[in-house]
C-alpha cells in the first residue's frame, strides 16, 4: 500500500499535475487543462543578422506588385470601346440637331400654311366679276356701246403650214424605203 500512495504522491504532486483534489477549487488547473502554454511550448531562438537581412528582403520583394503585362486584344478592345462611345455620342449630337431642325420646319410650314390660305382669298378675291366690275368703274371704265362694236368675219377654211428642217441624204434615202433610222440630232 505504500508503493501505491507513493506513486499516487508522484502522479499528483507534480507542478503540471492534472487534477489535484476537487477541480472547481483549482480553476488555474481547468483552464489549462494539461496543456502547455504557447511559451512554454516554443522558445524563440535569436535571429541572426544574415536571416534578419534575408527576411527584410523577401518582404520588401513581397510589397512590391509586379508589373502587369497587358494583352494587345485587351488594349484592342478598350480602343474599340472607347471609339464606339465616341462614335454613339456623336450621332446622338447629330440626332439632336435634326430633331431641332425638324421642329423649326413644321413651324415654319405652319406659318406657310397660314400665309396660303390669305394669299388664296386675296387671289379670288381679284378674281371676283363684282369686285373686277367695281375696279372698272372706279377706274372711269364703262360698258362700249354699239356703235364700238365690230364683228369680222373670214372666208375660207384656216390654215397651217409646218415646216420642217432639211433631211440630209442619208435620211431621205431612208425614208423612200420607209426605213426608220434613229436620228443623231436627238
């Protein structure tokens, strides 16, 4: 029995032992819970000047991005995209300003319209026999009586001759042969 609270002495006298006696009044114990803490476990040995040189190197390289190499059919396709919009921009300008002239002629045709509609009463209205007869009057113009009136008459049926140009041989030769050639006058 001795060997045995020997060994039960060894077991939980150790400064590292995982339960001495009741573990809710050793709460250091239950916190740890056998294990060891992170210095006790890894002891950091010291750097030397060649590692240090050697690390402050690979973390400058590390900050330093790399240049980036850009693809032609990239760099193609931006150009084209930013001809495009060019392009797009302008014709909306264009579009903008067709519009407006647009707008400008149908006013202006309406003002047209208006314009025709008093150009054509006034033109009947110089048409009208009262308003032609008023004018005349106005004017010291009377009817002619029947002594200013004249009739002639012409015997004979009316006439007319229609010349022609001269046909130049070749045609006339054609022509007696009731051939049709085109002319080189038309």
């Amino acid at each position: 029995m001795a060997a045995y609270q020997n060994s039960r002495k060894r077991r939980y006298s150790a400064p590292n032992a995982a339960v001495d006696g009741n573990l809710a009044r050793k709460l250091d114990n239950l916190n740890r819970s056998g294990r060891m803490d992170f210095d006790e476990l890894y002891e950091r040995r010291p750097e030397t000047a060649l590692e240090r040189n050697a690390r402050r190197r690979a973390q400058a390289k590390a900050n330093l991005r790399p240049a980036q190499k850009v693809s032609a059919m990239a760099l193609l396709g931006f150009v084209c995209t930013a001809f495009m919009m060019v392009v797009l921009l302008l014709c909306y300008v264009r579009l903008n300003t067709i519009s407006r002239s647009i707008v400008s002629m149908k006013e202006e045709i309406k003002a047209l319209e208006v314009q025709q509609v008093s150009l054509l009463t006034e033109y009947e209205q110089t048409f009208d026999l009262s308003a032609v007869k008023e004018a005349a009057l106005a004017a010291g113009m009377r009817d002619p009586s029947e002594s200013q009136i004249y009739y002639i008459s012409l015997p004979g049926e009316d006439q007319a001759t229609a010349y022609q140009p001269e046909n130049n041989p070749l045609e006339k030769f054609a022509l007696s042969f009731n051939w049709e050639i085109p002319s080189l006058l038309e």
